[in-house]
C-alpha cells in the first residue's frame, strides 16, 4: 500500500522538530528528524578524526541508523545508541560543514527513502520535498526571522550554565542559514510545490494547528 509522505523543509530553529511531533502525534505518523542522520555522520567523522578526501570509503562501516522506540526516533553509530551525544553547539557546526560534502548526502539517501516507502511519515530536513521525497503528498517550508528564531533558543538556553549571549546565537544561527543555502549540494530552499509557512507570529499550538490544516485540505483527511 502507498504511504503517505509529508515533507516539512526549513532553516535551523524554525520549530520544525517540535512542530512536526505534534503533527505527527495527532495524525499517528512517525516523525522523521533528518538532522539526527546527518549529526551523527559528524559525530562518527569527529571522533574518528576522518579528513574529507577518506569520508567516502569511511561511510561504508559507519553503519548510522535511525530505530523507532514507541513511535520515538533514537540515532545510531552501530548498536550505539548517540541520539543525546549529537545535540552539542560543535557538533550543529560540524554537521552544518560535513552535510554539504557530496558523499555525505549520498550515504544518507537511500535510508531516508526506504523508511518514508515504508511508513506514513512526517520528515523534516532541508531537501525532503526537493530531493529526497520529490513526489510527497504534502510539502511545507517552515520558517520564521532569524531574530525570532534566535529570541527563542536564547530562551531555551537561558537557564543552562555557560548560556551564550543573543548575539552569538543570532550570528549562529546566520552563519548556518548561509552554509545550508549556499551550498552547492542539495541547499535549502523552498520547492516549488510547498505551502510557505512563516511561524514568527504563531505560538506552537497555532503553528500546528496551521499545518494540521493544510495536511487535511492537500490529503482529504477529515
Ligand atoms: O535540523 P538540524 O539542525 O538538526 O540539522 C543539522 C544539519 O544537517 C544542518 O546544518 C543541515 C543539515 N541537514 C541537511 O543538510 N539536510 C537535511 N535533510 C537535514 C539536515
């Protein structure tokens, strides 16, 4: 039976994880976080000090898998399970740099597409609906201004010790927007059967609330 493929393309801090979860959980989805496949790649590159030309051959044993836990997502290198370990400032940057790298995209490719082929799933990315699932059935950029997606990673993180300031998150923020659109791999951008949607006004709920409604109207799901 076909799966339904729901493709939710943005740039970083857009609230697509959070949203596509509570997308998911109401219309019994699974949730897709395709960052997770391409962190861990640079975590599996970092800790094993591989430089650029050697990637390709690396991949090959690098065995990064994604495992479904009560509807859940966990990342693995092997049997290990680095679903908390990718979630560092060094590794945003690392995965940033090495997401571009040809190589890389390939590798994760074919993992992307078999588990939507088998699964009716909500994935988010940044060339869900323009590479990897071209034909999905519902496509969605998300977005927000950089300031109000700096704003709130700085709320986030304002109770953590060692908190950066504004600043430093809005010039992070700039710096990945910049490398994830101006690569020449697969870059973020907007296809051109996607619905826009810009969250810099809507809280959570009326982010999801808006996203539920466009899946129903574009699939018919009542
Ligand atoms: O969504 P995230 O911040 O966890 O993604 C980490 C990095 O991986 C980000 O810099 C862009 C890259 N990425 C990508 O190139 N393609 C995807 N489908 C998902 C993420």
């Amino acid at each position: 039976m076909k799966t339904i493929n729901i493709a939710i393309d943005g740039p970083a801090g857009a609230g697509k994880s959070t949203i596509a979860k509570m997308v998911s959980a109401r219309l019994g989805y699974i949730y897709v976080d395709t960052g997770a496949l391409y962190r861990a790649v640079a975590l599996y590159i970092t800790e094993n000090s591989i430089a650029d030309a050697d990637i390709e051959p690396a991949l090959a044993n690098a065995d990064v898998s994604l495992r479904f836990v009560d509807g859940a997502q966990r990342v693995f290198i092997g049997d290990r399970d680095v679903s908390d370990l990718i979630r560092t400032p060094e590794i945003s940057m690392a995965a940033s740099r090495t997401s571009a790298i040809p190589a890389v995209r390939k590798y994760l490719f074919g993992t992307q597409q078999k588990i939507a082929a088998e699964n009716n799933v909500i994935m988010d990315g940044r060339d869900i609906g323009t590479v990897v699932l071209p034909n999905a059935d519902v496509k969605i950029f998300l977005t927000a201004s950089a300031e109000e997606r700096a704003e709130r990673r700085y709320k986030e993180l304002a109770e953590k010790p060692d908190c950066p300031t504004y600043e430093e998150i809005l010039a992070d923020i700039k710096q990945r927007d910049e490398n994830d659109m101006t690569r020449k791999e697969s870059p973020l951008r907007q296809a051109e059967d996607a619905v826009f949607v810009d969250t810099t006004e809507l809280d959570l709920e009326q982010s999801a609330d808006e996203i539920v409604r466009i899946i129903r109207e574009k699939t018919d799901r009542k």
